[in-house]
C-alpha cells in the first residue's frame, strides 16, 4: 500500500490516504524535531519544534508530486527540517547579546588571522580578544546553540544554510541559482581544507552524520564540552574564510 502511494500525485490522493500518509511519517518529525532540539539552548520547547515540523509534513504530503522522480520520505524530509529551521529564525530566539558576541568572536579570529598569517591558536584569538584561554572557551560554550541552520544540509543535499538564502527563489532549479550554489559549495570545502583536523572531522561528524556532541565526544575521547567549544570555533572559522570571498557572506556579518 506504501509503494502505491508513491506513484501517486497531489491531484490523486483521496483525504483517507492523505491522513494516512501523515500519520506514516509522524515518526520522521519527532526523530528531526530531537536531532535539532539537541543542538539548542534548554529554553527552546521540543513542541513547539515538533508543532513546526508537522506543518512541514503537511506541507510536503499536499505538495508531493511523484512525477519529480523523489520519494516522499525524501521530500518530507526536506520540508519538515526546513520548517523547523524557518520557525527558529522567524522566533528570533536567538537573544542579540549573543549575536553580538558571536560577531565579536568571528572578528577576533579575522583579526587574529591576518596578524599571524595562518590558521590561528585558541590563545591568539584569545588575544585578541584582550581575555585568556578559558573566557574564551566560555564565551564560545555561550554562542555555541548560534550555528543552528549554518551548514545545516538535509541527506538529499538540499542547503539550509543562511550564507545561501539569498539565492533562494521559486525556481531553485535556474542555472543562475545552481552556478551560485555550486561555487558557494566550492568555497565551503576550501574552507574546509583550511581548519584544524580536529575539527574539521567535528564539523563532518556533527553535520553530515548528524550525530550528537556526546557521541562524537565518545569516539574522539574528548568531554561534550570541549566538542562543543571546538565546533563553535571551526563555525567562526569557517564564516572568516568564506566572508573574505563571498559579498552575501560579508553582508550577512555585519548585521
């Protein structure tokens, strides 16, 4: 019955098999709607992720078109992580104290950069910053939950991330948009090359894995803590390098 439901289109799905195949992929928003609740601040509500992620299921059951040669679960994926993400960002739940930080941060490993000519050292950022190791270590555990959405990629490879929204449009598919998209992906994984091993496997495991602070904790023998302070860093990186080369980017850092 599942497989029949695949071969059919928006126009064919009588309201029995709509509510059927909403309630079939309920279980795919609560698994998204925990995997993103653990990257966030304690104060952000599971349900009201979960309210976000079910408006997304909806939206991806009523707009399903198998004609596109994608399965629904697929599809619903996409829409569902997105919802979720745009819920984030519309609740501005990020509070601007923090923002700011994080831009403060960001400008000290630019500044940092340009002073030593390389990837810098935790104590020069520090440095920078006029603090010692630790305050900055603290300060990066304060805007660690600030990256939710940065790089933030779905496994059908769709972004999510808030460097390329600007090219987000109704015809996603243009050549214009996909030549953008292809060389911000470029200018990422040269990005990449750049940070620090460690992190740059933190960032691979986090992101495209999906897997929790606590488990890449467990496989690299490090305390959660420090994987987070780690991933904050490689994010503060990784928005230096691409900044330099990227107008939206730069834009998007100054606000």
């Amino acid at each position: 019955m599942a497989a029949a439901a695949y071969c059919l289109s928006v126009e064919t799905v009588s309201a029995e098999e709509r509510e059927r195949l909403i309630v079939e992929h309920l279980p795919q928003v609560r698994l998204i709607a925990r995997r993103i609740h653990e990257r966030l601040p304690a104060s952000i509500s599971l349900d009201d992720l979960l309210s976000a992620g079910v408006v997304g299921l909806i939206s991806a059951v009523d707009n399903f078109d198998s004609r596109q040669n994608v399965k629904l679960k697929t599809y619903a994926e996409f829409r569902i992580r997105g919802a979720i993400l745009d819920s984030l960002r519309e609740g501005d739940w990020a509070p601007r104290l923090k923002r700011r930080s994080a831009r403060e941060l960001e400008d000290a490993v630019a500044r940092a950069e340009r002073r030593v000519g390389r990837v810098p050292e935790e104590s020069e950022i520090a440095a920078e910053l006029g603090i010692t190791v630790e305050a900055y270590r603290q300060r990066l555990n304060e805007v660690a939950a600030l990256d939710i959405g940065e790089l933030e990629y779905s496994q059908d490879g769709q972004e999510r991330s808030s460097l390329v929204r600007y090219v987000a449009c109704r015809d996603e598919e243009s050549p214009a948009v996909q030549l953008e998209k292809a060389e911000l992906e470029r200018l990422v994984a040269k990005a990449l090359d750049g940070i620090p091993k460690v992190e740059r496997t933190i960032l691979s495991l986090y992101f495209y894995e999906e897997m929790t602070l606590k488990e890449i904790g467990e496989i690299m023998n490090l305390h959660f803590t420090r994987v987070s302070q780690l991933k904050s860093q490689a994010i503060l990186r990784l928005r230096n390098a691409i900044a330099t080369r990227w107008p939206a980017a730069r834009s998007e850092r100054q606000r």
